[in-house]
C-alpha cells in the first residue's frame, strides 16, 4: 500500500464526520508502523463511507494531554527513531565493508 492513499486531517473529529463529504467515518485498525507514529502523536486512522478516502486525524485525547506527557511521548520517539537510524547505518556500514572485501 502506498503512502500517498493516506492524507493528515489536522483537526480532531468529534463528530466522526468526513471533513469532505460529511459522510459518517469508519476507524480502521492500525498497522505496526502507524502504531508506532501514533506513540507520539496520537492519531486515528479513519475511512470515508462516501467518499471512500482514508486519512489520520488527531485523537479528542490530544487536547486533554497533559504537555509533560506529550513532551515526554515525543522525546521517546526521537530517541527511538534516533536509534534505529544508528543502528540502520551500522548495518549498511557492514555490508560496505562485506561487499568491498
């Protein structure tokens, strides 16, 4: 599935309504990555019935977050972000030296 079928609504929906039809939405199950994304930012996957267009919208809990909580989710996802980007170097480092040996 393509990234770009998915489109950041940057509002949250409290009436569950499509902010281009105004049909009723459906919440769909999130994938693994999309869980991870919504650690920091909590966002809800959605899908139109009408217009059949699916997008992420800010949760109704994001307002009522307390800032220290939303500093502390977001830090916790840099620092895992930063670490996996390491750790990707370090892979591709070793098979630079693999492939040049």
């Amino acid at each position: 599935m393509k990234i770009q079928n998915f489109h950041l609504h940057l509002r949250r929906l409290d009436e569950h309504k499509c902010p281009r039809c105004g049909e009723q939405l459906e919440r769909r199950p999130r994938r693994l990555w999309q869980k991870a994304v919504s650690f920091a930012l909590p966002l809800r996957h959605y899908r139109c019935d009408g217009c059949n267009r699916r997008f992420f919208a800010f949760s109704p809990r994001w307002n009522r977050m307390h800032i220290a909580e939303k500093f502390v989710r977001s830090l916790a996802t840099v620092a895992v972000l930063l670490i996996v980007l390491f750790a990707s170097l370090i892979l591709l480092w070793e098979i630079m030296i693999r492939l040049m040996a």
